[in-house]
C-alpha cells in the first residue's frame, strides 16, 4: 500500500509487534482505499487476536473498516479476561509450549498440546475444528484466518506463562482430574490395577493411586508432589477459578 496516510496509535502492551511505533507508540501507515483496517493493523505486525477495540477518530470501528486517508486510528489490547464464545473453554498449544501445557493439564483445563510441529495450517484447522483457543508464540500461525480463537504468548517462561493464561481466560480450575502426558480424565485406581507401573520402593511406600481412563498411565504423591502442589496453590490464590 502506497496511498494516503493514516495516523495508528497503539496500546504499550503491542509494542513488541510494533518495533518502528516506538518510543512514540504510534506510526504513520500508507491506505489504498480496499484494505481493512484489520489487515492494516496485521501488515504493521500486530495479530488481530491481540487486538481489542478499534477506534478511529475517537469512534469504535470493527476490523473490517475500510480507512481513509487522514484517520486517526487508536489499537487497544485485548481486555482481561477475555471472553471467548462456547464453551466449555479449551485450548490447544503447539511444539514450543510443552511445560505449559502440562501445567494447564494439572489445574484440570483441557489442553491439547502437539509435541511435534505439524505445521501452521494443521494447528490451524485443528483449532478450528475443536473449537480450541490457540496458544503460540508463533504471530505467523496467529495471524491465520482458519483459526477459532488465539492468542500470543508472550514470555518464554512457563512460570510467566501459566499466570498470564490463567489472568487472561480466566479458565474453570479442578486440579488434579487430568493426565499430564495426554490429557484425558484420572480416576482413582488401586494398588493392584497400577502395579505394572510401580518399582519396588514405591510399591512398598504409596497405597493412593490415580489412573488416566486414556492412556492408563499411574499417579501417586511421589518426590515432585510438593512442586506440583505450590503451581496448583499458587494458581488457586489468583481467584481463577472460573465464572
């Protein structure tokens, strides 16, 4: 695009999609006349799934607003939480996310998590297909349009992670109900269905098991329990436990 200009200013927290917008927060963008501002707002760098309103000239527009040259355009972040149509709310998480993803499978939020890259229009139309918020650091996969919902993850530390997923979606809590390694439902089981799984110390040493109804993988409070515990105590105090 190479026509008339537009004013864009943009929320602090975008900034980090908007590198030419600092420090000022806002940049001049090129219209044609065709392009929504939408795609205006996605080809200076920022996905729409961050995206909350829209303002031009002081008035809210939806992202399929044409521009015109001269527009003062304000790009606000999404509001906390975010409410996200359907339920019950579920995510999906590509490659990169794997110790978040065992974290969110922990508190009970039904998570599915690829742990080999598939590719962008795979995740894309898996989201779309189990209604699943998408969870990624990858913009280019966030910006696709097949998508259900997504949303950007923005620190590379799981224990940043879990507190900004929780703060943003605000998901239904119950601790303990999901397996870690697949995501299906644990129910308890005795020491006789899982002792194909224990080792002679913990045979010995544990008498309460879980079992995942999927994968059939055993649980029991063994030497991380007490980690494990802190994340789910940690993440309770936030007041998320749904609405």
């Amino acid at each position: 695009m190479n026509g008339p200009e537009i004013h864009v200013e943009f929320a602090p927290e975008l900034l980090l999609f908007v590198p030419q917008a600092r420090p000022t927060g806002a940049v001049k963008a090129a219209t044609d006349g065709v392009s929504t501002l939408g795609h205006v707002v996605e080809s200076l760098g920022v996905p729409l799934t961050e995206v909350g309103a829209l303002l031009v000239d002081g008035r809210e527009v939806p992202a399929g607003h044409v521009p015109a040259a001269g527009e003062s355009v304000t790009v606000r972040t999404v509001e906390h939480p975010q409410r996200v149509p359907g339920a019950p709310l579920r995510f999906l998480l590509d490659v990169h996310l794997g110790t978040l993803a065992r974290r969110l499978r922990l508190l009970g939020v039904d998570t599915a998590y690829e742990s080999t890259d598939i590719g962008d229009p795979a995740l894309a139309a898996r989201s779309a297909a189990e209604q699943r918020v998408m969870l990624s650091r990858d913009r280019g996969l966030l910006r696709r349009r097949e998508l259900w919902a997504g949303a950007f993850v923005y620190s590379t530390r799981p224990e940043e992670q879990l507190p900004y997923v929780l703060d943003r979606f605000q998901p239904e809590l119950r601790p303990w109900t999901r397996c870690t390694a697949c995501n299906g439902m644990l129910r308890r089981a005795t020491k006789d269905e899982v002792a194909d799984q224990l080792k002679g110390g913990t045979h010995r040493t544990y008498d309460v098991f879980a079992r995942c109804g999927s994968c059939g993988r055993a649980y029991w409070k063994g030497a991380h329990h007490e980690q494990l515990v802190a994340i789910v105590e940690r993440a309770l105090s936030r007041g998320t436990q749904g609405n």
